[in-house]
C-alpha cells in the first residue's frame, strides 16, 4: 500500500501542477498589461481632462461673443477644408496644404543657415576666451531685438519678400544655438582636454574627437530652442511681407471673415511645432550621455 500510495502522489503533483503554471501565465501577463496601461492612463486622462476644459471654454465664448465659431461649426469647416488642402486656383488661391509647405520651406532656409553658421560659431566661443569676449558683447545687444524688427532690415537688404522672411528667421534662430553650444563646451570636463594635450591632438582632431561628441546634447537643445523660435516667428513675418505661407493664409481668411478657418489654422500651426519639437527631442534623448 504504501508503494502505491508513493506513485499515487506524482500522478497528483502532474494533474496540479499545469493548473498552476496557467495561473502564475495568467498574473504575469496581468502584470504586464497593468506595467503598460496604467502609465498610459495616467497620460490619457489628465490630457483628455484637457481637452474637454478647452472645448468647454471654446463653447462659452462662442455663446458670449458674436461671431465667434462653435467648436463643431469650426470641425465642419475643417472637414471641408482637408477634403482638398492641395488645389491651386491661381497665386492667391491656394490650399492650405501648399500655405503650410511654403512655411516650412523657409523656417528650413531659415533654420539651416542659423545652424551652419550658429553653431561653428558656438564651439569657437566656447573654446577661445578671445573670440568669447569678441562677441560676448554683440549677441548680448542683439539678442533681446525682437524678431521683427529684423523684417525692414531683410527687405532692405533683398529687396523681396521671400529672402527677407528666412532672413527674419536666421537672425531670431541663430542665437539659441550659438549659446547653448558655447556653453556646453565650456562645461566639458578639464580632463579631457588635459588628455588631448597629452597625446598631442591637433584643434581639429580635438574638436571632432572630444568636443563634438560631448557637447552634442547641448546643441541639440539649443537647436530645438531655435525650432520653436522659427516657426513662432514665420507666422508673423508671413502676416506682413504677404504671397504664399500659412501666416498670409490666415490674414486672408481674416479679410474674408472666416474666422473657423483661422482657427483651423492656429490648432494646424500648433500641431506641426509640437511634431518639429517632439522630433528634435527625440533625437536630443538618442545623443544624451546622461542615460
């Protein structure tokens, strides 16, 4: 008897045991799902919070104010509006789709030149207490000028529109660069360069070795610094110098007293500068050594 309660006892262990590796499959994937939803939600809910706040206060405006588009008036308009952002009428009568193209093609002039030039420019302030003082004292003084008043100057100097507003946005996009490069070199470690002198490395080898690699989060910030200066700017500077862009396009809608398209416009600007950030942060957290 006892021989055979001895077998009797794995046969009982083989019939509980893949009960409990269903249930122990059944709390871990448990487990997971709560890992990736609850993060989730506590993102979703405060956001969607947001939302109805901004919709609610949209909707009492447009009771108060006369005139002013409802927030479904304006999403009918939109619907219409996106049904063909890309038709071209003539010079004047363009889809929204070309006025955004236009816009981004001069905030990318705009912006790369800043980029080529600011942050060069930045390493060599950061590096040579010379150059530093040089130029300390000019970006201190132009640095606070507001963008626009820039325009004239642009205008002056190209005598067209299209070159005056990437100049408009070279000159307010290139200072963020320019500081926060200077400073992120300046913050390098004194052991580094104190190695580069011990091995006897050229300025080249040292700035492409050692100082590039360590102040590229830096430069990153401050490049997506510039970003949203850029693209906060080329609407005002489109309001006035006029043609083709999404700045124009709003003033026109303005003219014409479609206010639901300008509001269409000011969510559309919105969401393309939280995409242009969103993007040059992502790619600040793919060089941040801070990991």
């Amino acid at each position: 008897m006892k021989s055979e309660a001895r077998t009797l006892k794995p046969a009982t262990e083989l019939v509980v045991q893949p009960a409990q590796v269903i249930a122990l499959n059944v709390q871990q994937k448990h487990r997971a799902r709560q890992r990736w939803l609850r993060p989730l939600l506590q993102r979703l809910i405060p956001a969607s919070c947001g939302v109805i706040l901004l919709l609610f206060v949209w909707q009492l405006a447009s009771m108060w104010s006369k005139g002013f588009p409802t927030p479904f008036a304006t999403w009918q308009a939109a619907i219409t509006l996106f049904a063909d952002p890309f038709y071209n009428n003539g010079p004047n009568d363009q889809g929204i789709g070309w006025n955004v193209l236009a816009s981004l093609q001069r905030v990318a002039v705009g912006f790369g030149l800043a980029a080529l030039i600011g942050i060069p420019a930045g390493f060599l302030i950061g590096r040579f207490t010379f150059v530093a003082r040089m130029f300390n004292p000019i970006i201190a003084l132009l640095r606070p000028v507001s963008p626009l008043a820039w325009l004239p100057i642009g205008l002056l100097l190209f005598q067209r529109a299209e070159p005056a507003s990437s100049w408009t946005i070279f000159i307010c996009s290139i200072w963020p660069m320019v500081i926060n490069t200077a400073e992120g070199v300046q913050r390098i470690p004194q052991d580094y360069l104190n190695v580069a002198r011990v091995l006897r490395l050229n300025e080249w080898t040292v700035m492409r070795r050692i100082l590039f690699p360590a102040v590229l989060p830096a430069v990153l910030t401050g490049m997506r610094l510039s970003m949203g200066i850029a693209w906060l700017v080329i609407v005002a500077a489109e309001m006035l110098t006029g043609g083709l862009g999404i700045g124009f396009w709003i003033w026109n809608e303005w003219n014409n007293l479609n206010v639901e398209n300008i509001l269409i416009a000011i969510v559309l600007i919105g969401v393309i500068g939280l995409l242009l950030e969103q993007a040059l942060m992502l790619l600040a957290r793919r060089f941040s050594w801070d990991k």
